[in-house]
C-alpha cells in the first residue's frame, strides 16, 4: 500500500482523499496537517516547511489541490 500526501491549496478540494492518505492544508499563514486513519509521522496540527519537506519524502506520492 502507497503512502499519498495532499497538498490543498486554501481554494481548492480535494476530489477524493483515501482514509489512509496525509492532507496538508496550505493556508495563508500556516501550513496544517489534518488527523488521518494511517498516522503519519508527526502529530496532526500546524507545521513548519521544514516538516513538510520531511512529509513529502516520507510519502509515496505527493498530489497539489
């Protein structure tokens, strides 16, 4: 099974997100990682860029909403 994070630009949804897959919202001041059913490996709430980045490579695809 693949590991997929979302990245959701604040004017876009998502079609459909997967119960096991990461979303990230990207807001104007903060990013925010949303609770999901496959724990990732940081806590859900905001992050830094820096945490993304690890976010990103941890992840087996990356989609931008």
């Amino acid at each position: 099974m693949r590991t997929v994070l979302h990245l959701v630009r604040p004017t876009a949804t998502p079609a459909r997100v997967a119960e096991r897959d990461w979303v990230v919202y990207l807001q104007a001041t903060e990013l925010v990682l949303a609770p999901s059913a496959h724990a990732a490996p940081l806590p859900p709430g905001p992050i830094t860029h820096d945490q993304l980045v690890a976010l990103s490579f941890a992840a087996d695809l990356v989609i931008t909403w």
